[in-house]
C-alpha cells in the first residue's frame, strides 16, 4: 500500500465513526425530548412522573 491509500483508508473509518456517533448523540437527544414530552403529557392529565411509574 502507499500512502495515499493509506490516508484515505483512514479517513474513510474516521468519517464512519463520526457519522455513528452523530447518529447515537441525535438518538439521545430524541429520548430525551420524548421524556420530556410524556412528562409533560403527563402533567396536562393531572399525573406526576412519580405516578407514572406506579401506572406502568
């Protein structure tokens, strides 16, 4: 191998892994905006988060 393909292989895992941990950091930040959601559905039905828990 000489070193251009070197480099590009490099930078091929390098831009995979930074898509991946995109995606994972959007995935978090989506579950936490569904938490915050049902919180606060949970509130406009009167339930407290506390509550919910003994509900499921």
């Amino acid at each position: 191998m000489d070193r251009s393909e070197v480099l590009s292989t490099l930078d091929s895992t390098t831009k995979s892994s930074k898509n991946k941990a995109n995606k994972r950091k959007w995935r978090e930040i989506e579950a936490i905006h569904d938490r915050n959601q049902l919180r606060q559905e949970l509130r406009e039905l009167g339930m407290s988060p506390e509550d919910s828990l003994e509900f499921l």
